[in-house]
C-alpha cells in the first residue's frame, strides 16, 4: 500500500502547475509476472487511482486529505492515516512545481525512476523498487478531459465508466 501512496503523490505533485484535467489507463507489472489493470483520473489537485478488479480498491486524493474505498464495496472508505505518508514529504520537496520530465528519486529504501511519454505531456512509466518490490506503472490512452469533481469525492462514492 505503501509503494502505491507514493505513486499516487508522484503523479499528483509532479505534474504541471498549470490546471489539468487528464485520464488515462494504467498497468501495474509487478517482477513476479502478475499484473494489475485501472485508470486514472487527475482534476488539478485531485486524483482517482482505480483498479478495475473488483477485489482491489480506489485510491482518492481530494482536499490534501487520501482515501482507500473498497471496489467489492464502495461503502467502505478508509482515510490513509498520516504515518503512511512520512516519505511522501521528501517527494513533495522533490516534485513540487516541477515539470513533467524523466527523473530519479532515491532514498536509503527505496528508487523511483519516471519516464516521461513523446506522445503525451505525462509519463509514460513510473517504477519502484524497494527490498521487497519491483514495479513498474505504465501510463497508456492518456488524454484531456473535463472531469466532474463529484468523481473526486470518497463519499458519495461516484461510478466512473473509462
């Protein structure tokens, strides 16, 4: 959960400073060989992480403040407990009003490189390794879009069909 917390903050902070309303696909490729298909949306400070398999979860970012909702059960939200976000200060120093562009981050556990699309103003791939992790993020269908802020909020929880 934790190595998700810290993509999720990447993608957030990183971007550009400007207003932007942006959804794409994603696949999670993890170096056991499985992986994890969603989407994303961002609106400017808010972001939705969503995986599409039911036994899995969403991750909403809105109002500075993270959730965890359940996709078997939408009900059932969770607000990311501040403890979990230690290293995510680092990230912010790191990325905040940056642009979008390749780049590394590296502290005593853990390397994150982002690799930035040609065909896209957002990354192409974000990977993460730690001691117990190698995974890699591919970004893929991005586009602009205008989003609804009702997608943003953990309750009500909003259905979104990409």
């Amino acid at each position: 959960m934790k190595i998700l917390i810290i993509i999720f903050s990447i993608i957030l902070i990183s971007k550009n400073s400007s207003a932007i309303e942006i959804q794409c696909n994603f696949e999670e490729v993890y170096s056991n060989g499985s992986e994890q298909y969603g989407f994303l949306l961002i609106n400017n400070e808010m972001l939705r992480y969503q995986y599409y398999d039911k036994q899995l979860f969403t991750l909403i970012r809105n109002n500075d403040l993270n959730f965890v909702i359940r996709n078997d059960n939408p009900s059932i939200v969770q607000k990311i407990d501040e403890k979990n976000q230690i290293l995510l200060s680092n990230l912010i120093k790191l990325f905040l009003n940056s642009q979008i562009k390749n780049t590394e981050y590296q502290d005593q556990e853990l390397i994150i490189k982002a690799e930035t699309s040609e065909e896209f103003e957002f990354y192409k791939r974000i990977s993460i390794q730690n001691n117990n992790t190698v995974l890699s993020v591919y970004f893929y269908n991005c586009k602009t879009t205008i989003l609804n802020e009702k997608f943003f909020n953990p309750i009500p929880f909003t259905d979104y069909f990409y």
